[in-house]
C-alpha cells in the first residue's frame, strides 16, 4: 500500500482511515483456475466422501475465465470433482460466499454433501485502488466443504437478509439542481438514508442468526467481517454487539484486501482454524455484506482442531 500511494494510486488519507499494509495481487491464470485449486484442497482436506458430494455453489463478481468457458461452476466443478454433480453459479455481491453456504447447509440438510467456492481476481479497466471509496479490492479463491458427518466446525444457524429498493437506485443528476449546495444536501440526505437502511438490515441479519442459534453477542469468540477496511467498519455496530477488534481477524485482513465475491470470512475461518486462535468449543460468527440489497449471517461452533498439513 506504500508503494500504491507514492505512486499517486491510492490517496493517503484513505490509508490511514482504512488501516491497509497490503494487497493480495495475483500473478497469471484466471480467477475460476485459483477456485479449482482451493475446491480441490479443501476435498482432500475433508472427511467427506468425495463420491457423496451432490453440490457445487461457486460465487463471483468478475470474469472468471478461462476465455471460452460459458458456467464457471461447472467449469470448477468438473475440475476440481471426479464425478457429477450440480454446480451453481451465484452471483449475490460481496455476500456471495455467505450465500452459498446457506444454500449448501440446506442441501447438506436434505442429505448430501456440498463444495462452495469464491473467486476474485481483479481485470476490470480502471483501478483497484480508486474503484471504491477506500476498499480495495483483492485477489483469492476460498472453498467450503459441508457434509453430514464429523469435521472441523458445525453450522448452528444463518440468515440472509435481503433488501432490494436501494439496489439500483440512479444517482441524483446535479442539472436537476438549481444550485450546487442544493444538490449536494439531497445526495447527502439520499446517502445518509441508505447507509441508516443498510445498516439497520445488517444488524437485523445478526440478530436473526444469533437467536436461531439459541446465542448472544457475548457468546461469540470470534468475528469475522468483511475485509471492506476499517472506516467501513462503522462503530456502532461494533459497539452493539460488544465487539473487539482483538476478536476479529483484521490482522490479516488488513494484509488481504477485500474480496469482492464475498470470502472474506472463509478466509478469516481458515487462518483462525490454522493457527489454533479457534479451539473446540469457541463459537464463530461470519459476516457478508453486499452493499446495499444482500446481507449475511452465519454462526459456527468449532468442533476440533484441523487434521490437515498446513502448507508452509
């Protein structure tokens, strides 16, 4: 991020409002190529039977490639699978991921097993660093697997809220404004309303799944947010439900960046899991947020320490 912002690329204010040191960037290949490579450890990793897997969900934002490919998700699911099965492409913004895992679980429910997937690599024209205002997007693939039997954690609940009138909405043209101050107090009056709207619905999908599970905020070890930077992490959320930054994995997040399809928490789950910051018994909650019409919510009971080799 240092060298992003003597390069002229990333404003310094932003940087210290948003606590970046890093960004995850990726080098050649294609952004479905990095889901198939972590759908494939995250199988070898699990004690599900491959041959019981009945599901793939593969979230995204951007092209995914390769060139000629129609469905990514069967792209993935076909590489990363010997054998058949569904593969469903799923397109919900930054609350990808958490949208898929609420659909996997009920799936997983009905009796079969499911690989969810998320991908990310940044080939939009324009700017990573100037796409958003603050957040910077990143590049990586997570992968999920969810089955009947033992494993690492147990699903307790979800909750997706969804909100869709602001979705969409035009920004307010300023010709239809006598006067500049006028038109910048109705954008502000328009933002500051979405922002009260969006907010609200993304405590309501906390509460949800938190009363689902049969918890409260105090008895939730771990949270994991979105990587969206600091500054959008507002403080009255974290103030309502108690929440420290020490019981966050923004650590690592500030080295990541965020990713936009929504893997943000899966990366943050994997890392807590990997270092032993989660043991048995802890419960976790992970968050998505899709600006503005799609929020996430899943809490997580961690049932045993990760069997696998951790690479490096």
């Amino acid at each position: 991020m240092a060298d992003a912002v003597e390069a002229g690329r990333y404003d310094s204010a932003l940087r210290e409002a948003h606590g970046y040191e890093s960004i995850a960037v990726a080098g050649s290949g294609c952004a479905a190529d990095m889901a198939i490579d972590a759908a494939r450890a995250a199988i070898a990793r699990s004690a599900v039977d491959p041959a019981g897997i009945g599901l793939f969900v593969h979230a995204y934002v951007d092209e995914q490639g390769p060139k000629g490919i129609v469905e990514p998700a069967s792209y993935v699911q076909g590489m990363a699978h010997d054998g058949r099965a569904r593969a469903f492409g799923l397109r919900q913004g930054c609350n990808g991921a958490l949208a898929a895992l609420e659909i996997g679980a009920m799936y997983v429910a009905a009796g079969s097993a499911a690989v969810l997937t998320s991908a990310d690599k940044y080939e939009r024209e324009g700017d990573r660093y100037r796409d958003d205002q603050g957040g910077v997007a990143a590049d990586g693939a997570t992968a999920m697997v969810l089955g009947g039997g033992d494993g690492v954690a147990r699903v307790l609940a979800t909750d997706i809220v969804g909100d869709g009138r602001i979705n969409g909405l035009a920004g307010l043209d300023p010709a239809h404004f006598e006067d500049r101050r006028e038109y910048r107090r109705a954008q502000r009056e328009r933002v500051v309303s979405m922002m009260r709207t969006m907010a609200e619905a993304k405590r309501d999908c906390v509460r949800g799944a938190l009363a689902d599970a049969g918890l409260e905020a105090r008895d939730i070890g771990h949270w994991l947010l979105p990587y969206t930077g600091r500054f959008l992490v507002e403080g009255g959320f974290l103030a309502e439900f108690g929440i420290d930054e020490k019981h966050t994995t923004w650590d690592l997040g500030r080295t990541v960046g965020h990713l936009t399809s929504g893997g943000d928490s899966f990366v943050g789950l994997n890392h807590l899991l990997e270092t032993g910051a989660a043991r048995p018994g802890d419960r976790v909650v992970l968050l998505g947020d899709s600006t503005g019409f799609s929020f996430g919510c899943a809490v997580l009971e961690i049932l045993a320490r990760p069997a696998w080799q951790v690479d490096g």
